[in-house]
C-alpha cells in the first residue's frame, strides 16, 4: 500500500533554534513531489522526522495513519536517503547492497545491478574510493531499488555530473511509473528537475508558503513589463513579488493569474505579459520580504 502523509503543526528545534514551526501539510498517496526551499528552511529536519530520524518537538506526523517514530511497520516502507550516505566505508558496494536486501521487503536485485551499470559503479568498491559524485550515485541505486512504498531523497545528486543526473531523472520517473509510491525530492536545481514534480511544496524559515498542483503553480507567476508609469497602475491592488526598473521601463513580477480581459487591458495600456518560470517564482517567493499568508 502506498502511504498518505500527515504532517499537523509540526515544530522541529535543535537548542534554542526552531527550524520547522507549527508546519502543515498533507501527501497524498502515489504522486512526486518536489519539496524546495533555501539553505535552512528545515527541509532536512522535515524529512528527518517522516523517516523517523528524530522525533517530533511539537504537532503530529502520521505516515499511512501512524506515529513513524520508531514504528517498524513504517520504518521498513520508508526510505531516506541523504545528501551523506549513512554506509560503513570498509564495506563494499555489493555487500552494502545485500544488507539492503534483508532489510527491505521490495528490493529488486535485479534492478540495482542495473543502476550499477547505468552510473558504471563496481559491485567490489569500497565507498571510501568513490568520488562525491559517485557516493551520490550509489545512493540512488539505494534509494530506488528498494522500492520503498514512500521514497524521501534529499539533494541527492551532489557531485554528479550533467549526464549522471540526467540518467537519475530518467530512472526516477520510469521505475515510478512502473512501480508507484510516494516521492518527496528536495532539490536546489529547481529548474533542471522542475518536469518531474506532480505538485510542488515550498517551504521558508520552517513555514509552508505553496503547496500546490505544479502546473497550477506555473500559473501563477506573471511578468508584467512596459513603461514604468502604466506598469505601476496597472499592477495596483495586486501581490507583487519584485520589480525590476531600466530607464522609463520597468517589470514587475506577479503573484496571481490573470483573466483574459486583464491581459487585454495590460495589452491596451502597451504592456507585454510572460510567464515566470518554476525557479524564478520560487526565488520570488522565498526572498523574505513576503509572508506565506501574504501568497496564498
């Protein structure tokens, strides 16, 4: 079964610094999600607690109904797999990959002999004399020949190459589509991995600001670009997210779809409307000088 997820309130705090606060946000079951945020917006510390790395400080997390936190039904469908692989060094690939064998119920051996070969790693190495990018490789064949039911990858392509994570992408979503389940991915390479998302979740300082269908995501941001005057009344009234000025000309970047009628009047005032990409939006979005209330 593939497991929904229930995060309620959720607070995550390491001392006195609070990384995830009173943070809300539902899964559904069988889609991938791309979960984006800055250097310490508590992505990590989110996933950290659905694998049950650590418990939460505060709120509810329920993963197919249940309390994850040492739980071993939900431990043995959950895979983590981090940015720093949790692998004893003197071990070797073939043996790391057998120990994941016992321990997981839907590992594929057959499926990780061919990631092995698609990111030309050798059963008889040893981690300690892998690259950085190589490390990251073996932690994709982790993370998708076990087949785990709810599938948590965080920035897992560091050091590879733009070949090696083309060949991540391609596996991800064939063998996702094959054998469905739940996939979180956090990523800094929005942009690069964008198409993949089902729905997108963006998180700030520990806070939701988006959760939302990536297509319908895409909708909402709009540039609005021409004189500066008719920019500026144009865009009244609206959530904007920055502005840009060259001379008399200015572009000032939207939070909202618009109707037809509202691109004809932008178009009668001799303004030009384009779409905002996915990474831009984001950029917009997690700048700091907009609360997630202010965009939703």
């Amino acid at each position: 079964m593939i497991p929904s997820v229930s995060v309620r309130d959720l607070t995550v705090r390491y001392g006195a610094t609070t990384a995830v606060g009173d943070l809300t946000v539902e899964l559904a079951p069988g889609k991938i999600y791309g979960l984006l945020g800055r250097n310490g917006s508590g992505k990590t510390s989110l996933l950290s607690v659905l694998a049950a790395y650590r418990k939460a400080d505060g709120g509810s997390v329920r993963v197919d109904g249940e309390d994850p936190f040492e739980n071993p039904r939900t431990m043995r469908d959950t895979v983590f797999i981090r940015d720093t692989l949790d692998l004893a060094d003197g071990d070797r690939i073939g043996r790391i990959l057998d120990f994941h064998a016992r321990l997981r119920p839907r590992w594929d051996a057959d499926y990780a002999a061919h990631l092995l070969d698609v990111f030309g790693l050798d059963r008889r190495t040893r981690p300690s004399a892998l690259s950085r990018g190589q490390r990251s490789s073996l932690g994709v064949v982790l993370g998708l020949a076990c087949r785990a039911p709810l599938t948590l990858l965080d920035e897992v392509y560091l050091g590879m190459d733009a070949a090696a994570r083309t060949a991540f992408y391609r596996e991800l979503l064939d063998d996702y589509l094959a054998h469905p389940r739940t996939i979180v991915l956090s990523t800094h390479l929005i942009q690069e991995v964008a198409d993949l998302f089902e729905e997108v979740v963006i998180i700030d300082r520990g806070r939701l600001v988006v959760q939302e269908d990536t297509d319908t995501f895409r909708s909402r941001g709009v540039a609005v670009t021409g004189p500066a005057e008719a920019v500026e009344t144009f865009v009244s009234g609206r959530t904007v997210l920055g502005t840009q000025s060259l001379g008399g000309v200015s572009q000032a970047t939207l939070y909202g779809s618009l109707g037809d009628e509202e691109e004809l009047r932008a178009e009668q005032a001799g303004l030009s409307i384009a779409p905002v990409g996915i990474q831009d939006l984001f950029v917009h979005l997690t700048s700091g000088e907009h609360t997630p209330e202010a965009v939703r």
